[in-house]
C-alpha cells in the first residue's frame, strides 16, 4: 500500500477581488524598485488609473504587469531606450488592433 505524506495545505489570500493593483504591489509583482514604475509614469510608458500627487495613491489596472515586463525586457535583452520603447509600444497597440479588424472583417458572421 502506498504511503501519503500529510503535507500542509497553504492558503493564500489573493487580492483577485480588486480591480486595481497599488504602485508597491506593481512592483512586488515585477520584482522592480518603485522607483523604476515611477519613472515610467513620468515617461509616459505606463499610465495609472487616477493620476495623483502622491505616487503612493496611484492605482494600476491589472494587465500593467505584463507591459512592464515588456519594457524591461525591451531594455535590457536589446537595450533599447525608453523612447524607442514608446515607440515599439504603440506600435505592437495598432498591429494588435489591426490584426483583430482583419480577423473580424474575414469573418463577419463569427
């Protein structure tokens, strides 16, 4: 007979609920300095939902995590600079919405 192992079970809160992500929990997620998110803002590569004062009032919709990863990874894997970043950002925008026209124009009755 095989024996189990009683392992714990571990619970995690997750905070799914909330619709918005805090700057420190922006950066927890991309394992970055506030700071860093911080001067994304101010380039105009990452935007908040509510554009504060204080930093630590901004609150982020959720899919801000992936786009940060984007732009660390467009500047450290091919070193490109943050304007060129801004640039390549609103550029993958307009294919992404360009192929869903084309997709949705091809098949009309989908």
């Amino acid at each position: 007979m095989k024996r189990r192992a009683n392992l714990p079970v571990l619970l995690r809160y997750t905070r799914s609920s909330f619709p918005y992500l805090r700057l420190g929990d922006v950066a927890i997620r991309c394992m970055v300095h506030p700071g860093l998110i911080h001067r994304f803002v101010r380039l105009g590569l990452v935007d908040p939902v509510d554009l504060n004062d204080e930093p630590e009032k901004w609150r982020f919709e959720r899919d801000v995590v992936p786009q940060i990863n984007k732009i660390i990874r467009l500047r450290n894997e091919l070193g490109i600079n943050y304007s060129g970043i801004g640039v390549i950002l609103d550029l993958l925008e307009r294919i992404d919405f360009l192929e869903t026209r084309i997709r949705d124009l091809e098949n009309p009755f989908r």
